[in-house]
C-alpha cells in the first residue's frame, strides 16, 4: 500500500524542497561489489544468478528507510513493500518489465521469481506492483561495461541498478554496478550505505 505524506513532517522536507522541480534530480553512484559468493551460491543450489542478485538488492534496500519513500507527481508518498524490477525477453523477442515483490524469505521469493518472469515471457505483458516501491534493474550479462546512467524520463523516479557482465580473476569475481536515484528519496550518504549494505548481504548470504 501507498499513501501520500507531507514532506515537512520527514527527514526528506529540505531534499524536497530542492529537488523536486530540478531539471535532472538524478545522482549516479559506481561500484565495484565482490560477488565470488553469489556465483558460488548460484551453481551449487542451482539459482540464477541474476534471481540472487535481486534478493540481494530488495534485502539490501530493506533496511534503508528512504527506500520507502518515492516522490511522484511533485509528491511525496510513502510505502509499506518493496518490490524488485526485472527485464524478461519475451517470446516475441522484445522485452517485457517484471516487478517481484521482496521477501525475507529467498525460497519464496525464488518461488515467485520464476513464476512471474515464466507468466511474463510467455505472455509478453509487463507484471506491475504499483503499491510498492519498485527498485529497477537492468542485467546486460553478455556485455562487459564500466557503468550506465540510466535515462531521466521524469515519469519514472524509482532507484535504478544496472551491470553487466562479472569479472572472473585468481582470488575473487567482481561486479560492476551502477546505482541512479532521485536525490529527493535520499541523499549520497544513504546510496552510499545501501551499495555497503548490498556488498555486506552477498557476504552473508
């Protein structure tokens, strides 16, 4: 569910106030992440990769409350779930959006992952969760690229993630990582723990 709030009453009144109405309101952070566990992970339970990567950014994101905010129409509306965007080839050969909302739990979220993505290439409709505040993604896995800024549409506020494709070397696989939000949802400095936190969950998981 979502509802709009009065930005005054938040931590994000003076962000809103700047950012709002700016021309491009969007900041980019990089990051290189180890994702040797991922990867391990991934082969010996036989998950996808890209399923694992999600999970990690929904738990990473859930323990950042700017997360649940969004502005939207010169709004500010706050929301009690988080959903993880995914881009799904479609049987047409074109590409169809997936929202999958987060879990705690990586089996059910597994789960709904594959049910959802399978419905949506077959179908070739785009899977939306409108009441929660969905986190984008964009996997270019075949590509070996340095960073992306995403596009600013001004439709579309929600933090943005894209890679490409994971580097292999003798101790440890790294990824590349682009992180786009809308400076009135947060600030540099909470980006900045979210990409930690993100690292700190593949570690963990």
């Amino acid at each position: 569910m979502k509802k709009e709030i009065n930005p005054k009453e938040t931590t994000r009144a003076y962000a809103f106030e700047m950012w709002m109405k700016a021309p491009m309101p969007m900041v980019t952070l990089f990051k290189t992440l180890d994702v040797s566990r991922l990867v391990r992970v991934s082969r010996k339970t036989g998950m996808k990769f890209n399923m694992l990567m999600c999970w990690c950014i929904g738990k990473a994101a859930s323990t950042v409350k700017e997360f649940y905010l969004l502005p939207e129409a010169g709004k500010l509306m706050q929301f009690d779930s988080l959903a993880v965007n995914t881009i799904v080839e479609n049987k047409q050969g074109e590409v169809s959006s997936c929202d999958i909302p987060f879990s705690e739990d990586l089996s059910l979220f597994n789960d709904n992952y594959l049910r959802l993505t399978r419905a949506v290439a077959e179908s070739g409709k785009n899977h939306d969760l409108p009441d929660s505040m969905v986190i984008g993604t964009s996997a270019l896995a075949q590509y070996d690229i340095d960073g992306a800024v995403g596009m600013y549409s001004g439709i579309f506020n929600n933090p943005f993630l894209i890679w490409g494709r994971y580097k292999r070397s003798f101790f440890r696989t790294t990824l590349k990582v682009s992180f786009q939000f809308h400076h009135t949802q947060m600030d540099g400095a909470q980006a900045a723990r979210f990409l930690d936190e993100l690292q700190r969950v593949f570690r963990s998981l």
